[in-house]
C-alpha cells in the first residue's frame, strides 16, 4: 500500500511524539512541517529526517500532500483546519476541535460538502485502557453501568511548558486542555451525553510562567480553572466530573470509575493508552486487574491518524472523529453555560461511536 503524504502544521511541545510514532507508521509519511515561527520547523524538520520546510501557505499548497496534522494550538484550530479543507487535504487535528461551537459546525459542514476526512484528538480512547474497560462492559462483567466519576485533579502546565498562556485562554483551562481525555473515555464507555449541569470559578487567579525563556512572567487566566459537574448518558448512567488547574496540594481520587448494577471499573490516567483497568464486584475487598485486550504503548498518539488513513482506504467511518470531537466540545461548553445561567444544559448533539475491530 502507497503511504498517505501529511504535512505538519504547528511544531511545538507536542509536534514531538507524533513525529515519533508516525515515524513508523506503515500508512503515513511526513514530508513536511510548517509554523508560524521557522525556526520550530527547521528544527523538527532536522531533529525527525523530514525532506520539506514551508510556510503554511506553502505547505497547503502542495499537490502531493493528502493530509494535513494540525498541532497549532486551540486558537489556530478551525482556521488551519478550513484552510486545509479549502486547499482540498484531509486533516487530523489535535484537541479541542475548535474553540467555539459555531467553528466547530463550520469545520464539519465543509469537510462534508468537499467530501474530505476530519480526525481529531484524543485518541487515547482507542488504547487498551479504555477498550479493556469497554470489553468488559460488553460482556457484562459489571452489569448494568449505572453511574462513573471522572477526577482530574491537578496544576496547571505553566511549571514545565514555556509558553502556557494558550492553557488559561478561551479554547484552554483544565476543562478544554484534558477534559476531551475523560470525556472520549466516557463517550466510548457509556454511549452518548444528553444533558449537563455544573459550576465553575476562577480559583486561583494569579498564575506564572514557572520555566524557560519567559519564566516569572504573570499569566492572564481568562477562563475558568476549577469545573465541578454532572453529565447525564443516554443509557440513564450519571457522570460525576471534576477537572482542576487549582489542586495544589494534590489528591487521592481516582483517575476514572464505572459503577454497574454487579461491579465496578476502575480505570488508570485516559492521558495515557496503557494503564491497568480494575474490576470489584459486591463483596470482593481487593481489586482484580484485567488482562488487556491488546498490548499497547503509553504514549501512541497518532492512533487516531493511522485509523483515520485505513478508513478512508477502506471506505468506512474512522474512530476519532470530527463528530466525536464536535459531541464533546458541546458537552465542555455546557458545563461553562450551565454555571452561567443556573440551569440544566439539554445537549443538542449526538454520537454513537465507531466498533473497534482492527486496530493492531
Ligand atoms: N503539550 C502537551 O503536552 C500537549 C498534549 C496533548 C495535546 N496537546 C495539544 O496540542 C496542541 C499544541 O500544543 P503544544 O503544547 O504543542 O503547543 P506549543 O505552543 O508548544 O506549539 C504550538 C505551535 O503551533 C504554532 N502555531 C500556532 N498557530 C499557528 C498557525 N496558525 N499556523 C502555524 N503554526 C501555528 C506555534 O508557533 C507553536 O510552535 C494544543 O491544542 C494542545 O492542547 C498538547
């Protein structure tokens, strides 16, 4: 099989595990890099082997290349993505698919008018973590899921990343930034959400640059740091959820659990592809760890790309989708409405996800 030629747009922080892992990725090729700031992607370019460094427009322009990686970050998303589908390629991009809603229909609309394929991050959901957990509700190991907690309890990225700011604007906050982790696990476990209730502040307001080149430099945080809510499923399953930049002092909650009707899940960090899944039924004092139901890697994004490049060959849907993505972005912004207003959010979108047959 010929490999799909992708160009990557956006060499920062991240461009690096992909870089890594499409490296040996038997259906994709990276044949160049683009950023708004050259140097990002000279440096990519001789660090990963890779022929061509363009600038976008440059790059966009290229007939060989079928499909674009955008790693910008939240603010740049739709507009690469548009610019990508105007310039007739495919494109995968990282999370959240947009800032806004209204970006987020544009995205969708247009991919499917130019019939051409919109992945997005995460694909974690399609590691063994959470196909595990999701073999085991299947086969009914835990009986009816009835109701799941997801806790992302933790500190901002200002410590370790050197230009942070984009995580405290619209588009980032702990809800945006990791919130699609626990959200796609979610979706893929318990079916789709139909309605949102939470409330969210701006705990901690004063935030610096912690390391490199700007380190002491004070962060403006305009969006809000600490979310607490409730997610309801269609299946009648009630999602508890906490995701926080403000935890200083760290906690002992659980990554993710699933409670059914004969047992309960527990799942490792949906960050990551392959933590154990843990199982307790009624009487039992210690946890079973299941075996997974495939091996996989700890860090294996570009999962999602991989998928996404065999389902256009195979002419079928592919798993981390620009419609996953969009469900998801509906229920994050939910939990900012429902503050807001003081109200319950009945959420407009709905998605069923894709079975997972073939993807090792
Ligand atoms: N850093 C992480 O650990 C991490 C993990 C998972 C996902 N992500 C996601 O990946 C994305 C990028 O994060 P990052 O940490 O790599 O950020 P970063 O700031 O390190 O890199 C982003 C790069 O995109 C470039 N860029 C921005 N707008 C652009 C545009 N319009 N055209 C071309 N280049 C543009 C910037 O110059 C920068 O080099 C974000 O959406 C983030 O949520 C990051």
């Amino acid at each position: 099989m010929i490999k799909m030629k992708a160009g990557i747009i956006g060499c920062g922080n991240i461009s690096g595990i992909y870089l890594k892992n499409l490296k040996d990725s038997p259906l994709v090729e990276v044949v160049a890099c683009a950023d708004l700031i050259p140097e990002r992607a000279r440096q990519r370019a001789d660090e990963f082997n890779i022929a061509n460094v363009y600038n976008v427009e440059e790059l966009l322009a290229r007939p060989e290349i079928d499909l674009i990686v955008n790693l910008t970050i939240p603010a740049s998303h739709a507009n690469v993505d548009i610019a990508a589908l105007e310039a007739g390629k495919h494109v995968y991009s990282e999370k959240p698919l947009a800032v806004t809603l209204e970006e987020g229909l544009q995205i969708i609309s247009l991919a499917d008018q130019k019939r051409l394929r919109v992945g997005c991050a995460p694909d974690t959901f399609l590691g063994s973590t959470v196909q595990t957990a999701k073999a085991a509700i299947e086969s009914g190991l835990i009986g009816r899921p009835i109701a799941a907690t997801a806790f992302n309890m933790g500190l901002g990225p200002e410590a370790w990343h050197h230009n942070p700011e984009f995580f405290y604007a619209p588009g980032g906050g702990p809800m945006m930034d990791m919130g699609p982790y626990f959200l796609a696990a979610m979706v893929e476990l318990l079916g789709p959400a139909c309605r949102v209730s939470a409330s969210t502040g701006i705990q901690i307001p004063d935030r610096m640059i912690g390391s490199g080149p700007n380190s002491g430099k004070a962060i403006t945080v305009q969006t809000p740091t600490h979310l607490a809510g409730t997610v309801d499923f269609e299946n009648g399953s009630i999602l508890t959820m906490i995701t926080s930049f403000d935890i200083f002092g760290g906690s002992d909650l659980p990554w993710m659990e699933i409670y059914g009707t004969q047992g309960t899940l527990s799942l490792a960090d949906p960050n990551y592809f392959n933590g154990d899944v843990k199982l307790r039924r009624p009487g039992q004092e210690q946890w079973e760890t299941l075996e997974p139901v495939f091996e996989c890697g700890r860090n294996e994004r570009g999962l999602g790309i991989n998928d996404m490049v065999q389902a256009i060959e195979n002419h079928r849907d592919h798993r981390a989708s620009a419609q996953m993505a969009y469900h998801i972005l509906e229920i994050m912004h939910s939990f900012q409405q429902s503050s807001s207003e003081g109200r319950h959010i009945v959420l407009e979108s709905r998605y069923r996800t894709v079975a997972l047959n073939l993807l090792k």
